[in-house]
C-alpha cells in the first residue's frame, strides 16, 4: 500500500483484540500508513511482547490491556 495514497501520520488508532491475528495485520497496515498504533488484548505479555515485536520494526505502538 502506498503510503501517499492512504497517509494517517499524526493520526492514533486503538485496534481491539491486536496482539495476534487479524487484528494484528491490521494494525501493521495502519502503522505502515503512518498511524501510531495502540495494542489492545487482555493477555498483558502478549500484547507487550507484540508492542516490543513492532518497535523492532520501527512502528510506533503503544500497549494498552483491558477489556470491556
């Protein structure tokens, strides 16, 4: 995906259920877009793992374990 054709710098998404999965591929979209992104899962190590997984990558992600 092009990120001139679909650019979220600036902009923070909150992804539920993004530790693994679908949820996870859709978050790397949004970061690949440019997006911060909010881990969002209510297993608290594997959210932090992912978060540190995607820092690696150079994505800016923060974690985030609740669930409603």
């Amino acid at each position: 995906m092009s990120k001139e054709l679909f650019d979220l710098t600036g902009k923070l998404a909150l992804i539920t259920g993004s530790s693994s999965g679908t949820g996870l591929t859709i978050a790397k979209g949004l970061a690949k877009a440019g997006c911060a992104i909010a881990i969002n899962g209510i297993d608290e190590k594997r959210i932090k793992d992912t978060v540190a997984s995607l820092k690696k990558e150079s994505y800016l992600s923060l974690c985030l374990e609740f669930d409603f």
